[in-house]
C-alpha cells in the first residue's frame, strides 16, 4: 500500500482525502511538480522545487515550506515507500476556505499540501529496444502562462487523448504558425545537423529535463539553437524528440502518419539518449553502464 503526504501527516494513499471545497477541486487553482526519483535519489530535486516555487510565486500561492523542508518530505516519502525507482507527485493549492468564491480566501487559509510516488519504469537509449514513437499535430488551446506549471490541465488532457485516440504517444501544438512543445513535453527537432528547441517564455513550460539536454548537448559540442520552430520545419526535420521528466527524451518517427527523417531513431536522439543515462548514473552515485 503506497504511503502519501497530506497537510503533515504520512498515511495510505487510500486514506488520504481533502474537502470538496477544496480550490484545486473547485477551480484547479493549484500548482504540481513531477520528480524522478532513481534508485532512491531525487533527480535535481532542486531545480524541481525551484520550479515548484517559481509557479507558486506567479499564482501568489504562499510557498508552505523552505527547499530543506521539502526535500525532507520528499526523502521520508522515498524511504516509507521502500525507495528505487519512483514517480514523485507535489502539489500544492489555495486551501480551503468556508465558501465558493472566485477571489482568494483570507490570509489564514492555509494551503493544501499533497504528495505521492508511484513505481517508474526507466525508459531505454538503446535503438534495439525503443524503436521510436508516433505524435500527431494539433493546434495550441492552452491558456497564454503555460511556463506555470498549473494543474488546470484540461486542454492538455484533451489533446493527450485525441492522440492516444489516434495511436500516437504525443501531440505536437502548433501556435502562430511555430511549434511550441508537446501536450505534456518540451520538442526538440533536428535540421542539418543542428538541435533546435522552443525558447522559454510563456508559451512553454521550462522543462528540467529540457535544461539537462541542453546542456549535455553543449558537453558534446552538438549545436544547440533555442528559437522558434516553424511549422514547416518540423515537418522536414531529420529528427524529432520530445522530452520530459519520467520519459527522458522520446524519439518521434511518425508525425501526422508520415515518417520523420528515415523513420526510425536518428543518430543524434541515440547519442543524447546514452549521455542522459549516463548523467543521470552519475549524479545518483550509480555506476556507469
């Protein structure tokens, strides 16, 4: 039985429950964090809860707890649930207040706190065993602060189904005539040799994940630019990931049913792909393979 976090106290998830007034239930006025957790470590647990507290400043969500504080709760979490490889799930809202209105509840309405893990699969840098995925393309109909990382996800969850709908693992939005970044992902194309992705601004959410490839890109001086990706571009791109924090960075060979670049994983996802597993070794005090 899986052991959660709630307002202070650890106790089964089964067990764990929150009012109907609750403001993330009433109106998803909250803000969530997903960490990876490999063989009992928190994968840079602290960019993850700077990021954590970067949307709660920007939703004037009072930040419950110092980064210490939350990396002791995320830790206690880790070991209560025997630890190895986990999913962990923050999220904070507005708390509970007496009645349903829109504006905020007093001063004195103390957030709501929640906190989960769930088993994780590590996915795989090996082309034998991923074999690439398929994502489809449809239009941006997300609110304009995607860089809050908001539990209003509902358009996201939309088009997330509307790909599944369609046996495609992703759906690639498309805003002002650019690719932007996937449902519940940052993208990353390749052109000529040089590695493209979105820059950061309100249109994206500045992915952790996303940052780590950057930079292990840099370390294999691979040409990074961070720009906008038209259309078009994305349509002819020799390779196409996307990235997040429980799948790492995914091949896309399939895009709207036609293949991407030769239609399997291209030779830059592969040697992206090892140096991430070997980063994330490292920095889990892992051998590396």
């Amino acid at each position: 039985m899986s052991i959660a976090y709630l307002n202070g106290d650890y106790l089964p998830l089964e067990e764990a429950k929150v009012s109907p007034l609750d403001r993330g239930f009433m109106f998803a006025d909250g803000i969530y964090e997903i960490i990876p957790v490999y063989a009992s470590c928190p994968f840079r647990l602290v960019e993850h809860l700077q990021r954590l507290a970067y949307s709660l400043g920007e939703v004037s969500i009072n930040n419950p707890f110092t980064t210490d504080e939350w990396a002791s709760i995320c830790h206690t979490l880790i070991d209560l649930n025997g630890g190895g490889n986990l999913s962990l799930y923050l999220q904070v809202t507005r708390g509970t207040p007496l009645i349903r209105d829109h504006t905020f509840p007093h001063n004195e309405t103390p957030p709501t706190v929640f906190a989960m893990v769930h088993a994780m699969t590590i996915p795989t840098a090996s082309p034998q065993d991923n074999q690439g995925y398929r994502a489809i393309t449809l239009a941006d109909l997300r609110w304009a602060r995607c860089d809050i990382k908001s539990i209003a996800l509902l358009p996201n969850v939309l088009m997330r189904q509307q790909a599944a709908n369609q046996n495609a693992t992703e759906a690639i939005l498309l805003k002002h005539g650019n690719a932007v970044e996937g449902a519940a992902s940052n993208l990353f194309i390749v052109n000529d040799g040089v590695i493209i992705t979105a820059p950061l601004g309100p249109d994206i959410l500045g992915g952790i994940t996303r940052d780590v490839i950057i930079e292990l890109c840099q370390q294999l001086t691979l040409t990074v630019e961070e720009r906008s990706i038209p259309e078009a571009e994305l349509r002819n791109a020799d390779e196409i990931w996307i990235t997040s924090s429980t799948r790492e960075v995914v091949p896309i060979v399939m895009l709207d049913d036609k293949p991407v670049g030769q239609g399997k994983p291209g030779p830059f996802w592969q040697k992206v792909a090892i140096q991430y597993t070997q980063f994330r070794r490292q920095l889990c005090g892992l051998e590396p393979l």
